[in-house]
C-alpha cells in the first residue's frame, strides 16, 4: 500500500505571522504520520520557523532550490542551505516556475539529482498546457518531461521521490481535470516509470495529482487507483481547509 500525500503549495503568499498561525492551527488536528504524509512548502524565508514549530504530524518543504552546491547565483538558495533548515521536500519543476522563471527539463533534471545528494525528497511535477490537451499531446508532452527528468536518476532513489501530474489549464482556473482524467494521466505516469525501471517500482512510487484540488474534490480524486494524493494551491491555504483536505485523503 502506498501511502497518501497532501502536500500544500502556498506559493508566494503568507507573512511569518500568518504562516505560524496556520501552524499552531493545524498542529494537533491533523491525522498521524502514519497514516498521511502532510506537507507545507512554503517560501524559503520561513521555512526554518515553520520547522521548529510543525509537530509531529507536519512535514515542511521548499518551493524550488538552485543545483549548484554554492557560486555566484544572486537570490537562489542552494540544495545545502534547505537542508540546514531541516527540511524534508522540495517541489521542482512547477509549471509556473517553467512559465515565468524559464525552467526546463534540463534544470529540473540538475535539481532532482543535487536535492537527492542533500537528503532532500524531490516533489517533480508534470503536466500539459490546455493546447497540449486539445490538440491530444498530453503523453507526448508527459513522455518527454518524465524520460528528462528522470535521466540518470537510479532505481534505489525512487523511493525519495514523488511525482505531481499539474495540468498547467487547471491551475488557479478552478477548472479540475475529471477524476478518470486525471487517473489515466497518473497511470500513463506510472507506465513511463515501469518502462524506465521497473513494474514494482511503478507500483510503489507516489504520484499525486494538482489543478485546483479542493475539499469538495479531493475525496472522488483520491479514489482512483493511480492517485495516491494532491499538491494543492489555494485550499492549503486556510488550516481549516487544509485539516479536512488531509482527513479526507485517508
């Protein structure tokens, strides 16, 4: 059995203020680490405080770190850096950092590999443009980004990592993919890893699904065979949302 994930996407928002209230919030309510991986990546500045106060049943991680271990690369945070934070997770490849911050296959490939050297469990993420979609691209655009990214990346590393199918067109749109969508884009995922590896190794990594994924979706999405969970935008935002979101992925 693969354990479900919920991990939260806050993206630029929340002062230190507001993001310590939104933990104390959530502290004590959320089902245990047994049951549910929940994460919060938040931004990098206060990712050192909302490790000190998570508890138990908390995960913190980043939105994105730089490949190189150090250098001249003014405003990026190393692979380093994060993990002397004591974080756990990092999100590479989102499709607003590919967007507006000229992420490439090539990079996240970089970043995969130098967040795995720091003990940092990469969350990689996926996913078509509404064009893609329309015009029937989806694999095509899922075989290239997934067969980049994991390029020399070995079998013993998959269980570090986790996978994020995020239609680019269902992102802050509102717009959710249908849940048999988004599970035969998941399983398309899943094939790609057993022709890359291996069919156990398809059958026990973690492959969540985003494009706003709320409390009133996330129960039939979690249903389906190849959805082992969400990364979540807007929802994670509010903890009372967040509470019920991870309760009802379990």
């Amino acid at each position: 059995m693969r354990k479900p994930v919920m991990a939260g996407n806050w993206k630029m928002n929340k002062t230190r203020d507001e993001a310590l209230e939104f933990i104390y919030a959530v502290s004590d309510k959320l089902p245990s680490a047994s049951q549910l991986d929940s994460i919060i990546c938040a931004p990098a500045i206060i990712l050192r405080d909302l490790v000190k106060r998570k508890g138990d049943n908390l995960k913190i991680g980043a939105q994105n770190v730089h490949f190189a271990e150090s250098g001249a690369y003014t405003g990026e945070i190393s692979p380093m850096m994060l993990t002397s934070t004591g974080v756990e997770y990092v999100i590479l490849g989102h499709s607003e950092r590919r967007a507006y911050f000229n992420e490439t296959d090539e990079t996240v490939n970089l970043k995969i590999k130098a967040a795995l050297a720091n003990n940092l469990k990469p969350i990689v993420c996926c996913g078509e443009s509404l064009e893609e979609r329309e015009s029937n691209a989806t694999h095509d655009v899922l075989d290239r980004q997934i067969n980049k990214a994991f390029e020399g990346i070995e079998g013993k590393d998959l269980e570090n990592i986790i996978i994020a199918y995020e239609p680019i067109w269902a992102i802050g749109t509102g717009k959710v993919a249908s849940a048999e969508m988004a599970d035969e884009a998941c399983g398309y995922i899943r094939s790609l890893i057993a022709k890359l590896y291996c069919p156990h190794c398809a059958e026990e990594i973690r492959i969540l699904y985003g494009g706003s994924v709320s409390t009133k979706s996330v129960s039939e999405l979690m249903a389906q065979p190849n959805i082992d969970g969400g990364l979540v935008g807007g929802a994670s935002l509010k903890s009372d949302s967040f509470i019920e979101l991870c309760h009802k992925a379990i």
